[in-house]
C-alpha cells in the first residue's frame, strides 16, 4: 500500500502540505513495507474502507481549506487593522484588531489540538502529539473494556433484549403464511446443503456404530418379554389369536383332500381303503369341529392354554438365561443375514433421496407440514403471552449466560485487533473517516476567540 497515494501528507497551519521523506526501496524487495502493508488491507477491511476513499479525501481537504480560510482571513484582518490603528486610525480598529487576534490564536490552538490526534504537528515531536499512533494500543484496550462493561454486561445485555420483544415480533411475523413459507424454503435449502456436503460412506459408518452396533449390543429378550407382558396384560393379543383360529378353521374346511391324503400315507399296507376313508372322514369332521369350537368359544381350553403359554414366555423372556441366549442367537443371525445388511446400507440412500425430494418440492407434504407447524408456531407466540416471556427468558438467560462467559474474549478481539494495525496507518484511514467534522472545531476555534478577544479588550479598555 502506497502510502503517498492514498492518504494525506502532515500540513502547517495554513494547509500546505509538509514534504515528507521516504526511502527507497528496490522493486520487488522485502522491505519493512510489506508486513505493515498486509496489516494496512486487514485493517481498510476491519472499518469498512471502500471505493468512496477519494470522496471522503476530497471532501476532508476542502473542509481543510475552509478551516484554514477563517485563520487566514483572521490574519489579513489583523494585519490591516493593525496598520490601521497604527497609523492613527478610528477608535473600533483596536476592538476588530483584538478580535482578529484573538481568533488568529484560537484558530492556531484548535489546529494544534487536532493536528495532535494524528500527528506530529509540523513534523516536531512535541510530548503528548500523535496521540492515536502512539497510545493505539491504550485506545484498543479502554475500547475494549468500554464495550465490556457498557455493551456485554449481562445486565444491560437482557434489558435490552426484554425491551426487544422478540418472541413478540417474531410471532406476528410467523403468522403470515408467506413468511412461514419463506421460513421453510430457508430451512429446505440448508437441509439440502447439509445433506450434499455428507458423505454417503461416513453416514454409513455413523449409522452402522451408532445404530446397528448398539442395537446388537442391546439384549432383546427383556424388552420383547415386557413389551408381550404388556400386551397380554391389556388383551391386545386377542384379536391376533382369533385371526389364527379363524384362518385355521378355514384351512381345514377347505383342505379334506389333503386330510384324506395324510391319513393314506400314514395308513398300513395291508389296512383297506375304504378302512382308510372312514378313518380320514372322522379324522377330518373332529378336527373341523375342534377347530370351530376354538374358533368360537372365546373362553375354549385351547385359548387359555395359549394365554397360558404366552404369559410363561414373557416371563422366560425377561428372566430365564436360556430364553434369552436363544433370542440373542436369533437377532444375531438376523442382523448377519445378507439381505438385512444390504437393507441397512440402503437405508441412508433411500433416506437421503426421500429428504432431497421432499426438500426440492414446494408442495411436498414435509414441506407442507413444516410450513403450516412454523404458521402455528407463530400463532401461539402471537396469542400465548406466557409461551412469549418463557421463550423471552430463554433468550435472556442464553444471551446473559454467553456475555458472562465469553465477554472477555469477544472484548479481547477488539484489543488484540487494534494492536495489530499499523499506527501511522490506522491514524490516516480514522482522519480520513472523522477528520472533516473535526475540522469545524478549527473553524469554531477561529470565531470563538475572536469574539472571546472583542469581549476581553472591550473589557480591558472599560476599565482603564
């Protein structure tokens, strides 16, 4: 960074510009330049430095120039009326020379005042000069500690964020369906770039460690036997039991053929067949009517076995090691059968691919739901006044609890920036940002002497 380019050499008093001295340095040589200068472009980004430089350098220059215009009109004035009363002028010439003398020095004193913010007025290293390069770091640190404990105390930090309402806003602002759809398209889009970012082999590992090895980890047959007590306890199983009686009864209404052929097969060689027949056909009517007494008898012998029998394996299942060891061995030839492996590797796939196409289509109905919950969401905050100050509390406690913690090293970030700018630099680019304003107290300076002057002499001359 050029510093001859882009920012303002030292001046006199009456605005021209001071010569200043720089070395050479050969084209392309580390020079002590180059660090001071990536800290210069850290430091224009920092403060928001842009293209509107050359306006604010103009517009600095020439309120410069009118500063200096009233200490240079203030001397014309006093040479004249100087040589005026001089030379046997009128009796106002000594009121309007003391004036312009007096504004003379007030204009001197406030460029001095604000040349030494900056700089070296003159290029003179006069003590307590050049405030803003010499005392930076002071600046950054009694910032810093400003901001603390004026900004960051948890204190004013939740007042202000009661005084904010924000649950309030933020309901009534939810409210409107557009909004809310707009909420959701915000959150469809991050969804989308969480998901592409992902890797389909580190999800499968995640999945594969955090689901399927806890799973297996996990003894099933307490569980199952709690969950079965639980619904033999409340007669659910019912409705499955009389399903099997019912598909029984049917089987063996439609299946006499297949009787009779059993009874065939089973039947001795030498037994005749029409021996075999009427076997088969009693064979065939008991078990038709033994399973249509099962069928409708809800209270049958045959049903309380099985609830007896369902009661002792629910119980086999929490406490018998032998129950247990023989469910653990089914779920680990589950888990390790083939195509349950294939179907846990597709899952993140056909997951991902499900989530990405309800997250594309406005009129998904994830979207959908998701929209009209925020919609509802908003409601309640803009009707449930206790859902509003639980929610503020949240976000004062939150808020109070990180300004609390980490006030510090926010504040620090202030300090420890300040202290890597380049003194002389950062002087420049801040006058360049504020030295226009400060040019009015030159010009206030000039016309408050003056006047101070009048009032002094006119008393001075009262008295004599």
């Amino acid at each position: 960074m050029d510093r001859g380019v882009d920012t303002d050499p030292p001046t006199d008093p009456i605005g021209r510009d001071v010569p200043v001295v720089r070395p050479a340095a050969d084209e392309g040589a580390a020079t002590p330049e180059a660090p001071r200068a990536r800290t210069n472009q850290s430091f224009t980004s920092m403060v928001g430095l842009g293209g509107d430089d050359a306006e604010k350098r103009t517009r600095l220059r020439r309120m410069k120039a009118v500063a200096t215009g009233f200490l240079l009109g203030a001397a014309m004035v006093w040479i004249v009326f100087l040589l005026w009363e001089r030379n046997g002028g009128p009796g106002f010439t000594g009121y309007v020379r003391a004036a312009a003398e007096a504004g003379m020095v007030g204009a001197l004193a406030d460029w001095f005042a604000v040349t030494a913010l900056f700089r070296h007025p003159l290029g003179i290293k006069i003590p307590h000069t050049a405030l803003i390069p010499r005392k930076k770091d002071q600046l950054g640190q009694a910032l810093s500690g400003f901001v603390g404990d004026n900004f960051l105390a948890p204190a004013v930090v939740g007042e202000k964020l009661r005084a904010a309402r924000i649950s309030a806003r933020v309901g009534s602002w939810l409210c409107v369906r557009g909004n809310a759809e707009r909420v959701t398209a915000e959150l469809a889009t991050v969804v989308r770039g969480a998901v592409t970012v992902l890797r389909d082999d580190e999800i499968q590992e995640v999945v594969d460690q955090a689901v399927t090895r806890r799973v297996v980890a996990q003894p099933w047959g307490p569980p199952l036997g709690r969950l079965l007590a639980g619904v033999l306890a409340d007669g659910s199983h019912r409705r499955l039991v009389d399903l099997v009686c019912d598909r029984a009864y049917d089987w063996v209404r439609n299946n006499h053929e297949t009787v009779m052929a059993l009874v065939s097969r089973q039947a001795p060689s030498w037994s005749p067949r029409f021996v075999d027949g009427l076997i088969g056909d009693r064979l065939y009517a008991e078990a038709l009517s033994f399973a249509w007494a099962v069928k409708s008898d809800a209270d049958h012998p045959m049903r309380k076995a099985i609830d007896r029998f369902l009661i002792s394996f629910a119980a086999d299942l929490q406490d018998d090691p032998d129950t247990g060891e023989r469910v653990e061995a089914i779920k680990r030839q589950l888990l390790e059968h083939p195509d349950v492996q294939a179907l846990i590797s597709r899952a993140w796939t056909t997951g991902k691919a499900m989530l990405l196409d309800a997250a594309e289509d406005p009129s998904s109905q994830l979207r959908l739901r998701v929209t009209d919950g925020v919609a509802r969401f908003g409601e309640r905050l803009d009707n449930d006044p206790e859902l509003r100050d639980k929610i503020d509390g949240w976000i004062v406690d939150a808020a109070g609890y990180v300004v609390g913690r980490y006030s510090r090293e926010i504040t620090t970030l202030i300090s420890d920036t300040v202290e890597r700018w380049d003194g002389d630099e950062a002087s420049r680019k801040i006058e360049l940002q504020v030295g226009r304003d400060l040019q009015f107290i030159r010009i206030n300076g000039t016309i408050v002497g003056s006047l101070a002057g009048l009032v002094i002499y006119t008393v001075g001359e009262l008295l004599v």
